[in-house]
C-alpha cells in the first residue's frame, strides 16, 4: 500500500498549496463564466492596455479542464523539489516567485519582438492563461540539478527528467492546442537561467521585497484601470445644522449602506 496522502502534503507544503489554489481559482473560473479575456495575459491588454495585474492573474488561472490536470499532476511530481537536499521549501518558494514574474515578462518581451520587429500583429491579441511557464521552469531545473529523477503524469506516465521539458512541451502541443507554446519556452528558459546561476541570490529578504512590489504593482494596476474600485467609503456632512450628524455611504455587494447617526439613535438603511 503507497503512503497517506497526509505525509505527501506535508511533506511538499508549497506545491500542495499552488495546487490548491489554481484548483480553487479554476473553480470560481467554471462557475462565473469567466474566459480567457477576463483573466489572460496578452500584449494589447497587458502592455497597451496597462492592466499589469494579468501576469499574476494569468498564470494560476485555467479554462480547460485537462490544461489543470496536466499541470497540476506535473507540479505534484515537482513537489520533490522541496524535498532535494540543497534545495527545499524556502528555495521552492523564493525561485516560483521569479518564475511567475520572469516568464510572464518573457512572454510580452517575445510577442514585443514579433508585433514591432517581425510585424506580426496577431500576437497582439494572443492571450496565456495557465501555470505552465512555472511548470516548465521547475522541470528544467529539476533535469539540470538531478537529472536521474523522473518526472510522473497523470500517474502513469513516466519520463526521464533530463527530457522531460522538451517532451512535454510537445506533448502539451499535441493534447491542448489552446496551451501557450511561447509560454511554455519561456519557463523553459527562465528555467535554465536558474538552474545554471545566471539568476541567483534569492533569499528571504530578496523574496519579501519582490512580493511586496508585486501586490503593490498588483493593485495600483487594477486601480488605475478602472478594474478596482476603491473609493468604497465617502463621508457626506449633513447640511441641516439642526441636526448633527454625519452621514455615512459605504458600498456593499453593489448596493448603498447609508447610516445616520443622531444623538440617542443609529439607523441602517439600504437603498
């Protein structure tokens, strides 16, 4: 009998976390109706449209199904990352950071290079949305640090690691078309710059401070693209000045909360 899924947790924290997550997030996806525009990174919403905060969005959301699956399954057999000697959770965590940031970066660096340079203007309008480029990247460095592990898919399929970038790659191609293949090469290549020491020097404080400016590049982009709305309070003064008061509108769900407060009474409207 194999192990209680409990110790597998445990013992990769992070990865079951992102599972989690990405798992939830498809979810709400499937729910809502949301599609590839509401959440995907492409150059004319990202770059011309200034909505920065589809690099994040993009990379833990999935439409399809067999999209989540492949990833997840792949991240879950990654997890052994967290459990390498030299490695570990905090390496896992800090170099993800980097790979979510870096690739979606890529991503837009390469669709610049081939609507300016090559003038082709459908990249424009590709849209990404999925957490391969994470995937990719953790795979290659993987193949470059132990490349006699293997790489398990769907549980049943085994590969070598030292291919198994490239072999996915293809294989993803094949089973979802919709998938990115410049995405998936650009956390292939992320990847390697890890995994070789062209990007190094990680560590907690490093980490902070990149996480710090994502959520405030996070927001401010929302904010300032009219896809946040912050001003959720507004204090009105009441012009009667027989009656002191202050008035209170505060948005909830889409609907006012107006709130008088006068001497010996508190009242709760919604209007």
């Amino acid at each position: 009998m194999g192990r209680p899924l409990i110790y597998e947790i445990l013992e990769k924290p992070a990865s079951s976390g992102v599972i989690a997550l990405c798992s939830l997030i498809w979810f709400l996806i499937q729910k809502r109706g949301i599609g590839y525009a509401d959440v995907g990174l492409s150059y004319e919403a990202a770059v011309e449209g200034g909505q920065h905060w589809r690099l994040i969005t993009a990379a833990f959301s999935h439409v399809s199904v067999v999209h989540l699956v492949f990833n997840m399954s792949a991240l879950w057999s990654l997890g052994a990352v967290e459990q390498a000697a030299g490695l570990g959770v905090q390496y896992y965590l800090h170099y993800t950071l980097v790979l979510v940031v870096l690739s979606g970066l890529l991503v837009l660096g390469i669709y610049h290079v081939m609507i300016r340079r090559f003038k082709v203007d459908y990249f424009r309008r590709v849209t990404a949305v999925g957490y391969s480029c994470v995937v990719f990247g953790w795979m290659t460095i993987l193949a470059a640090k132990q490349p006699s592990s293997k790489l398990n898919l769907f549980g049943v399929l085994s590969l070598p690691i030292s291919f198994a970038p490239f072999e996915s790659l293809i294989f993803t191609s094949i089973m979802v078309p919709q998938a990115s293949f410049i995405g998936h090469l650009s956390g292939i290549i992320v990847g390697y710059s890890i995994a070789w020491g062209l990007i190094h020097g990680m560590n907690n404080y490093w980490a902070v401070t990149m996480l710090g400016w994502i959520v405030l590049v996070f927001v401010l982009s929302l904010k300032r693209t009219g896809s946040l709305e912050m001003r959720f309070i507004e204090i009105e003064p009441v012009t009667d000045p027989s009656l002191p008061s202050v008035g209170v509108v505060a948005s909830r769900n889409g609907r006012a909360l107006q709130m008088d407060m006068l001497p010996g009474r508190g009242v709760a409207d919604f209007v």
